[in-house]
C-alpha cells in the first residue's frame, strides 16, 4: 500500500495536479482512494525559523528547565485557568 502526503498552495491545486497524482498512482484507481485536507499556513515564525534556531531555542528551554528557572507548576485546573488568563491580552469576560 502505497502512502504519500502532499502540500500544495491552494492556488497551485487544479484538475492538472489531480491528473498528475492518478498517474503517479499507476492507474490504480480501483483500490486508492485521495483525502484532501485543507489548513491555514503555519505562523510565520515557524515557516522561518531555521532548524538550527529551532533545536538552540530548544535546549535553551530544556536548559532553563533542569535549572528550575521559568518553570510554571500549578495544583489545579483553576490555577492553570487563572495563570492563563493573566498570559493573554484581552480576557474572554471582558469582550462579553
């Protein structure tokens, strides 16, 4: 069985494209069957981000943490939900 995962601009999806993937399937149409699934883009810092930046912002993090500094622990739901939503911009009671 044969499994392939695409990603492709939607702006580049077209009758061409789904004719060139049955040929690439060898006209094994009776038993293939295509799932298309439709996302938004990854946010920008992800698209750019180097693999080399990535895993240094990685180690830094597990570095950080090994050495108990901006590490967050709570108790309870309620104290993760409080901590939350001291984090975001605009609380969700307050555009009510």
């Amino acid at each position: 069985m044969m499994q392939a995962t695409f990603t492709i601009p939607i702006a580049e999806f077209n009758f061409e494209l789904v004719e060139k993937i049955k040929n690439l399937l060898n006209g094994d149409i009776e038993n293939t069957e295509i799932f298309i699934s439709v996302r938004s883009k990854k946010p920008s810092m992800l698209r750019t981000e180097t693999r080399e930046a990535y895993f240094a912002r990685l180690d830094e993090s597990i570095d950080s943490i090994k050495k108990g500094r901006a590490v967050v622990s709570f108790n309870s739901l309620e104290e993760l939900e409080s901590f939350s939503k001291k984090m975001t911009p605009v609380h969700a009671e307050d555009t009510v």
